[in-house]
C-alpha cells in the first residue's frame, strides 16, 4: 500500500514508460476482490473487468470489450497493466514461515489460515468503523471518500475493544488438553457463533459427542 504521510498516496502506475492513473476507492477495490473470486468468469474476462473497474479514466461509458478498451489503454501494456493494478492492490505477499502469535500468545497471523473475511464479516468492520471512527462506511461508499489504502490501515488500527477485533479474538483462541470440559464447551460455543463459512463444518463436527461424529461421517461416506 502507497500511503505516505509526507507524499500522500500515489494511484499511478508506471507501465512500458506509460502512465496509468488508478481509481481505489475502497468499494470499489472490493469488488474488485469479488470479481477475481468468480470462477464463472474466464480468466480473460476478469482482466478485462479488472482493467474497466480501477483504471481512472474520463471515458462516457465503460468499454465493452477489448476493441473498444484499446482506445484508452495500449494494447501491448494489457496483461503487464492488469498485473501491476493486482500488485498496487494486493502488494508483495511475502510469505511467513511461522504462526505469528502477541503478547498474549494469541495467534494474530497464519499463512496457512485466514482469520477474516471483509464479506462476511462486514456487519462487524462496519460496526466497529463507526464506534472507533465515527465513520459511516455505506456513506462513505456513496460519496467516494474512503480510499483503499485508508480503509486498509484503519481496519488494522481498530481498538481491541470494537466487536470486529473481539471476534478476531474468539477465532483465534486454542483449546488446550489442560482446559477444564466446561471451558473448551464454552470456547467452541464462541467459535461456532462467529464462525466462517469455510470453518463452521469442521467447529460443528469438533461439538458433537462421539455416537453424533460416528452417525456425521457415515452420512458423508453415503453422500460420496
């Protein structure tokens, strides 16, 4: 992210020495994210929007296809400028070799694990933007006024007392041999209720008594 408190933010990209000006308001950036997840869509169709939805440009209506998208972007910078708008957004992903854990000894980082999910937990960033911020982020979305990089580095500051970081927290929290039984009960509770999609399966399947597991996983073998 290209946030500086002495230069600003810069939205440019600099592709076979031609300029290109981004637009990364925040809404828009999601969607972006949205766009790319969509196997429906074939790869070259999801460059071409990826193009149509950052690029700052003063076009009356959005091309419709690549013929008329070269009026606007040369058609040799297609594919670099597509790959250099990925890396502006998501920026270099280096990757970790350990869990990352605070002071606590909580994890706050895991290559391997997402603990958020800005679609779903929208609800709870939202909540939580308006109680340490006093920002509206559906009118922020109407009037344009969030950018990106903004958005990235207020959603990392948010205070560990807003609803988004204490959801974080249950998520994160590991059930030791030590724990007593009411404690890891109490704990999966929690897991369960603020859950994501991808991990409620496999919280559901950690509550349920040994007969309930034996009856879950001969019922996935018929399903196969």
């Amino acid at each position: 992210m290209s946030l500086s408190l002495s230069w600003g933010i810069d939205d440019s990209v600099v592709v076979n020495q031609r300029i290109y000006h981004l637009d990364l308001e925040y809404s828009k950036v999601l969607r972006w994210y949205e766009m790319w997840k969509d196997e429906t869509l074939s790869e070259e169709y999801r460059v071409f929007l990826s193009l149509v939805m950052i690029l700052d440009s003063d076009w009356d209506t959005p091309p419709k296809n690549y013929a008329e998208l070269i009026e606007y972007v040369d058609k040799d910078d297609l594919i670099q400028l597509s790959n250099a708008i990925i890396h502006r957004i998501v920026g270099d992903q280096v990757a970790s070799t350990t869990v990352t854990r605070d002071l606590k000894g909580n994890i706050i980082e895991d290559e391997q694990k997402n603990f958020y999910d800005i679609e779903e937990d929208s609800g709870y960033i939202y909540a939580s933007f308006l109680m340490d911020y006093q920002i509206d982020l559906i009118e922020a979305r109407e009037n344009g006024s969030l950018h990106w990089d903004k958005f990235n580095h207020l959603l990392s500051g948010l205070s560990e007392g807003t609803r988004f970081k204490k959801v974080i927290e249950i998520r994160t929290m590991e059930i030791t041999s030590d724990m007593p039984y009411e404690r890891k009960e109490e704990i999966r509770k929690a897991k369960a209720a603020v859950a994501l999609k991808s991990d409620r399966s496999s919280i559901e399947f950690e509550m349920m008594d040994l007969k309930q597991k034996r009856e879950y996983m001969k019922q996935q073998n018929k399903n196969q």
